[in-house]
C-alpha cells in the first residue's frame, strides 16, 4: 500500500515491474496524487489500467494519459447531469461557488465549458480559501439564486452557515453541492463554526447533492447473473461489520471489465493471428498493448453499477440527486449518461415554496395606472363643475339686457366661464393613461392637455382681469376726463394673452414636442407573495428641454397672476358691485396661487404615485375652477334675485350713465369721479349734515322775524354798499374742501358780529345802555335779513337737489360783486339725497 505517498506509490510500481512476472495490466489506484503519477508512466510499459476509486478529473486529459480507464465516474461526470437538471427546471442563470482546491477547481473549469453554449448564463464565479462569506454575499449582491458548489465538508459547514447569515435559502434560493459527503457529515464539522445547529440545518434544508450513483437501482440480472440488490445483499453479508465502501460495487464491475477486455483480446488474436496469445506480452510489446487498449475501450455490459461503458477512456455511469430533507438526504432522481436522460422519481424533489425557485429574480414590470373607481369619482365632480358652469352661462346669455349683468360685461363673463369649462375638460386628459390608450394616443393626450388647460387659464382669468383693468383705468384716471373702455378692447386684451400662449405652445410642439416616457422605479416584492419582483413603471409626458419650456410658462403665467393681483389691490376700494369684481377676483387670485404652488409641490413629491398625483391635480383643477366662477356670478345671481336694482344704486353718489345706441350691448359711459379718498368724502358729507341743521334752526328764527318785519320799509343800499364782504365770507359755507375750523369761524362771525355804532342811530348812548332793545330795532332786523336771505338761499338749494356742486356761485349780475364770480368745482358729481 502507498498510503497516498508519491513516493512510495512509484516505487511500489516500479518493483512489480522489475521484480515481478509479466503483468498485462494495472488493477487499482485510490489516490489521485499516485494514480496520475502512475498513469503517465504506463504509456512506455505499455499497460493499461484500471482504476475504481480515482475520480479526480485530472486524470481525463486522453493526451497525458492515454492508458489510464475507470470505473469510477470522474468528478467532471455529474457535469452533464447537472446540465441535465438545470433544463429540467428551466434554470438558465447560476452562480458557482469554488474551493480553491485543484479538483474543484477542475470541475468548475469543466462545468464552464459544458454549460457553454448551452443558453445557460454563468453569471458570478466565486471562490475562496478559508471564508466563504465574503463570496457568498458577491453572490446575493448580484441576485444568484441558483449556486453550483465544489467544495468539502468542513468548507461546506462554513458555507451555510454564511448563507443563514445572508439569508440565501428558502424558496427563492437553490444549492448545488457535491454528494459524496459522508453521512451525518455537518455534525463533524458544526463545532468549527459559530452557527447553531438549528440555524445550519435551515440553511442546509433543500440542498441537493450530486454523485455517481454506487449500486445501480434496476432490478435487471447482472453479468454475473445476480441483480444489483442480489449482489448488495450477499456483499452486506460477507461484509459482516466492516466499514463499507461505496467503491465496492465499481472494483466488482471492474474485475469484470478486465475479464471481458481480455477475452475480446483473445478473440481478435485468434480471429487475426493464430500464433500469437496474450501470455506472449511484454512490455516492450507495443502491438499487443494497443490491442488491450481497445478492447477495454471497447467493452461494454450490465454490471452492478449499471450499464458500464467507456468514451475515451471515461465510465458512463449513472449520477444519482439527492436532497435534504428533514435532516436526512433522500434520492430524488438519476441521471443514466448512457442515455443522456434525467429520471425525477415520482416528483420526490420537495422545494421550499410552491414552485421550484427561480434562477434570478423576475422582474415583472407593472405599470401604475389611474385606479378606475379614482377615475370615476373625479370624472362625476368633473361633470358636475361642468354641468354648474353650463347654468351660471345660462344665467348669464339669459339676464345679459339686466342692467346688473350688462354693466358687468356679459361677453366677459361668457370667456370666464368657456376657460373654466376648459380647465374642467383637461381632467378627464390628464386620467387617461397606458391602461386606457395605447402609446401613440397617449403621446397625443400629451399635447392636447397642456394645449387645453393653458388655454382655459388664460382664457379664464384673462378675462378677469381685462375687467378688472378697465375699471382700474376708469376710476384711476388722473386726468378727470370721461372715459369710454368697449368689451371689444377687453377682447382684445385676453386675445392678446391667448396670442402669447399660442406662440408658446406651437414653438414647444415644432421645436421640442412632448414625448412619452417610461420612468422605472426600485423592484417591490410581490403583494401575492410570489416569487418574483415588480418593478413599477409609469408614464411621464417630456421632452428635452422640459425645465425650460416649463419655466417659461410659469413666468408667463405668473406675471399674469401678478398682474391680475396689483389690479385687484388698486381697485379694492371702488365699490360699485355691478362693475367691480376686484374683491372676487383678489379672492379667486389668492386661493388659484395657493393652491396651485401646493399643488405642484405635492404633486412632484407624489410623481412615482399616480393615483395621489392624478387626484391632487384633479382636485386643484375642480377647486380652482369652481371657486372662481362661484365668487363671480353667485354673488350676482343672488343680488338679481334679491333686489335687481341694487347693484346700480350707491348712497354716496349718483353715476352718469350714457349709452350710445350702436354700443348699447355693451358699452358703458361712466364720468370720472374725484380723487379725495374715500375717508375724506365722508367726513365732508358728516359737516356737510351739521351745517344743514345749522341752517333749519336758523331758518325757524328767520321765519319769526319776517313776520314781525312785515311792514318795516327796506335799507338795501346801505347794505349793498358797506357788506358785500361778510357775503362773501358767509357764502364760502358752501365750499365743502375748505377746513372745518375755518367754516366754523366765519359762521360765528357772521351770526355773532356785532353791529357798528353808526347803524340806523346817533346816539351811542343807547346802544350801549339797552343792547337788546337796539338789536331787535327794526333797523337791525332788517340789516340782518339783507344779509342772511341770499346765503340761506343759496345754501338751502343744494339740499333738495336744486344746484349742482360743480356749477358756479349764485348769479346775480356778471359784474354786480366778488360773490358772483365763479368758485372752482371740488366734485364733478350730482350730489344728491344728502
């Protein structure tokens, strides 16, 4: 015995050659160092040998070792069947798994050239020398499922328990290992390891081990005339308690090989040449060790191991599967090489999950589409913003000769409520995705909801503020010059917007056109638990340049936002309701911004989730669109409804309208009215009021004195000639610009003055003594009714409507005195029920 030692081993050989008789060939070989060391030596003796227990692949290359059978399956033999069962599954990716050992290594090499060409995908090569759990986690960072393992016990214990650590067993997860392990083999080797027992055995659950199958399973009469279980039995028997050998069944075959290679050789030296026998070999003999050669090649048979056949040398044998289950290894299949056909025995392979693991993780993509019941819901509010927009146009095309709706513009309000309709279209666009349409139309859908819901903004708000501008120019005009502003210049106005929107959009379209694109997100495991991933798709509608076209229409849209804002803030103090929506369109722009800057930014966060993002859109579409006709025509259907005049009445001031006939549709005259704010107009009519009941109570005691004067002849020439100026100073009560504290002094000097000395008498004396009976003097009366007729006249009068503020003093003679000229106008308006 060489007990594995080369040298030993060699000269063992060497002396059976020398010392020996003629041998003519060489039976044996257990070692893989000394039977390859043996076995290139043979070609120059000209032997052939034998081996049953050498299975080291090496020993295949033809080249090196010409003379060199077995019985053995090589190692490089489960190679096929490994093929075999790989198709057997469909499993067309796997990883290998290498211990940096030559004989494993050579299998891997000759596992490579197999699967080559075989639409099999080795997709990561590992291999290690003492831990095998940096390689382990190569081979889950590139989402192996399969592993093709060559590696001993001891490494194999290290394995799983790196593999329980990363979690590569289960259902989604595949060993292939070598079989030849001896049974029970973990339990040696668990104690060099920190994996617990439980744990290792989970890993290891499933495993499938591969080897050449030691006793044939057929129940067919060998060429010794028993029956592999015959054979079994009888050697169990002489046996006794010996260590069993899984090679015995091989060295049995292989005596027998030996037997029919020498009788096929003496068959053909006596069919060939009578004279010669095989008793006349020796080594020098050449031609005799090549007959040997080929009859050993050519042998074939039933033995106990199977159907024993060589190719080049090679034992086609059969390969048994076995797996681990439930702590013990069961024989699932066999692979006869033969016959190049995997048998599965009644489908004992039991995987982890319901079906057999996948080689890699399929990847199904799943496009995320609108929920249909989302849809649905949005598409019925959609319908009814509509179907409420369509009433508020009735209303409108209904009541446009209402005074209250024809001074609003009923033109303008039909293009408010046609952008909101618009807007409201674009919803049912925006729902529409692959789930729905198909790719061409969905590229369409593109273009045609962004073309519809710009148009509708602009052609919505456009229109709200061309209103809101004209009434801005009207009562801002500093000039104080009537001023005419026809729907038809409004017109112009959002045509011009919508101007600018088509040159936008048809230089975006010709340039840079919207595109349908598919943006793939990370895979998701499988809500039904199924062994694969779902790698969400979804559609997107871009371009190249998207972030610039965008940017674009966001300024543009702003600075109209901004614009509409800075109008509504200049008219939020004009208060005829039936021309000024600038409170309803602050409130429209205000919560349109807001919602539209929340909106955007919630819906980019929310772009990998269609269904928040279509409903969000949706929903700031609907609110912005509803809100903004709502605070545009309830208020006017409630106030036609309640009091249709009410719109055209203000309590301060009485407005001119005039309305030429060929504009009577829609054209409104409306003079300018004064600058003063609106607080100042208010403290002028509160003294305006105080003064009016200064001049009632002094038009009682005016009433009183006139009856006591009745037959009192008059003096007016003494006064026309020394009073003309306290005339002047009292008529400037009715200058209502002129500061309170002035008023109040010349009206206190006026009714407190005292009269002069030379009034109507001579004698001092008596005035000084009796005041009062020299004031109530006829003289005195009369000189004061003189004075108080023409003011209290011409105070009086504007009070039941009969002068108009803006027009001149009152008139007696062009030339007569100061108080006839001309005081400037402080309002251009009819004032009226003061």
């Amino acid at each position: 015995f060489s007990q594995c030692d080369n040298a030993k081993g060699l000269k063992a050989f060497y002396d059976a050659i020398k010392y020996g008789p003629n041998h003519l060939m060489v039976f044996g070989g257990v070692c893989a160092t000394v039977t390859s060391i043996i076995a290139e030596s043979l070609k120059g003796w000209n032997l052939v040998q034998l081996s049953f227990a050498a299975t080291t692949p090496e020993l295949a290359d033809k080249k090196k070792y010409p003379y060199f059978f077995r019985t053995v399956p090589s190692d490089n033999a489960v190679n096929p069947a490994i093929l075999k069962l790989l198709k057997h599954y469909h499993w067309k990716r796997v990883g290998t798994l290498t211990q940096d050992v030559q004989r494993f290594s050579e299998v891997r090499n000759d596992l490579t050239g197999v699967l080559y060409g075989e639409d099999i995908e080795i997709s990561d090569t590992e291999s290690f020398s003492n831990d095998p759990c940096t390689s382990v986690k190569k081979l889950k960072g590139n989402d192996v499922r399969i592993i093709l393992g060559q590696f001993d016990e001891e490494m194999a214990v290290k394995v799983f328990c790196c593999a329980y650590d990363e979690e590569m067993y289960g259902s989604k997860y595949q060993w292939i290992i070598p079989g030849w392990y001896e049974n029970l083999w973990w339990e040696s080797w668990i104690n060099s390891t920190q994996c617990l027992s439980k744990n290792l055995l989970a890993a290891m659950e499933g495993y499938i081990g591969v080897d050449f199958e030691p006793l044939s399973s057929k129940t067919n009469k060998t060429i010794s005339g028993r029956t592999p279980q015959q054979y079994e039995k009888e050697y169990n028997a002489k046996r006794g308690d010996g260590q069993s050998s899984k090679f015995h069944g091989y060295a049995y075959d292989g005596i027998w090989v030996i037997a029919r290679t020498l009788q096929r050789a003496m068959n053909y030296l006596n069919s060939t040449n009578k004279h010669q026998k095989i008793e006349d070999f020796n080594y020098t003999n050449h031609k005799l060790g090549k007959i040997f050669l080929n009859a050993m090649n050519e042998t074939r048979f039933f033995g106990v191991t199977g159907e024993v056949v060589f190719r080049n040398g090679e034992r086609m044998g059969t390969i048994k599967f076995t797996q681990f289950q439930e702590q013990k290894e069961v024989k699932v299949g066999e692979y006869n090489a033969v016959d190049d056909k995997l048998v599965i025995i009644n489908n004992s392979i039991r995987f982890q999950g319901l079906e057999p693991p996948k080689d890699k993780t399929i990847i199904q993509e799943e496009l995320r589409k609108i929920s249909l019941p989302l849809y649905s819901i949005l598409s019925a509010l959609t319908i009814l913003g509509m179907i409420m927009a369509s009433a508020f146009l009735f209303f409108n095309i209904k009541n446009r000769n209402q005074k209250l709706i024809k001074m609003s513009s009923p033109y303008m309000n039909n293009l408010i409520i046609l952008g909101g309709m618009l807007s409201y279209a674009s919803i049912f666009l925006f729902g529409l995705d692959g789930s729905f349409v198909s790719e061409k139309t969905f590229e369409t859908l593109c273009t045609v909801r962004t073309w519809i819901l710009t148009v509708g903004y602009t052609t919505a708000f456009g229109a709200m503020f061309a209103k809101t501008w004209r009434v801005h120019a009207i009562f801002k005009n500093v000039k104080m010059k009537k001023k005419i502003i026809k729907d038809q210049k409004l017109l112009g106005i959002v045509g011009g917007m919508l101007l600018i929107d088509l040159c936008i959009l048809i230089c975006w379209q010709v340039v840079d056109p919207l595109r349908r694109t598919v943006e793939k997100y990370n895979m998701e495991p499988d809500p039904a638990g199924r062994d694969i991933s779902i790698r969400p798709i979804l559609e997107h509608c871009e371009n190249t340049h998207m972030t610039i076209w965008l940017g674009i229409v966001y300024a543009y849209k702003g600075l109209l936002m901004l614009f509409g804002c800075f109008l509504a803030w200049e008219t939020r103090n004009v208060s005829i309701p039936a021309l000024n929506d600038s409170k309803y369109i602050g409130m429209s722009v205000y919560n349109v911004g807001i919602m539209c800057i929340i909106g955007a930014a919630v819906s980019f966060l929310t772009r990998d989730q269609p269904n928040v993002q279509f409903c969000i859109v949706a929903l700031v579409i609907i609110f912005c669109s509803t809100i903004t006709l709502c605070l545009v025509f309830v208020p006017k259907l409630i106030t036609l409804r309640t009091n249709p005049d009410a719109a055209t009445q203000n309590r301060r001031f009485q407005f001119t309208q005039n309305q030429k006939k060929e504009d009577s549709k829609t054209s409104t005259s409306v003079t300018s009215v004064n600058q003063a704010s609106t607080s100042r107009l208010e403290g002028l009519q509160s003294e305006n009021h105080r003064l009016r009941m200064k001049i009632t109570e002094l038009d009682k005691d005016l009433e009183e004195v006139t009856m006591q004067l009745q037959d009192t002849p008059e003096k007016t020439t003494y006064i026309k000639q020394n009073h003309y100026q306290d005339l002047n100073d009292i008529l400037s009560i009715r200058n209502f610009t002129d500061s309170k504290d002035g008023e109040k002094a010349i009206l206190k000097n006026h009714l407190d003055q005292n009269p002069p000395a030379q009034w109507g008498s001579s004698d001092p004396s008596r005035t000084s003594k009796d005041p009062i009976e020299d004031i109530n003097s006829p003289e005195h009366i009369q000189r004061r009714l003189s004075l108080q007729l023409p003011i209290l006249h011409h105070a009086y009068l504007p009070s039941i409507g009969g002068v108009d503020a803006s027009c001149a003093s009152p008139c007696v003679s062009p030339s007569a005195s100061p108080r006839h000229r001309h005081v400037p106008p402080s309002f251009r308006v009819m004032v009226s029920g003061l």
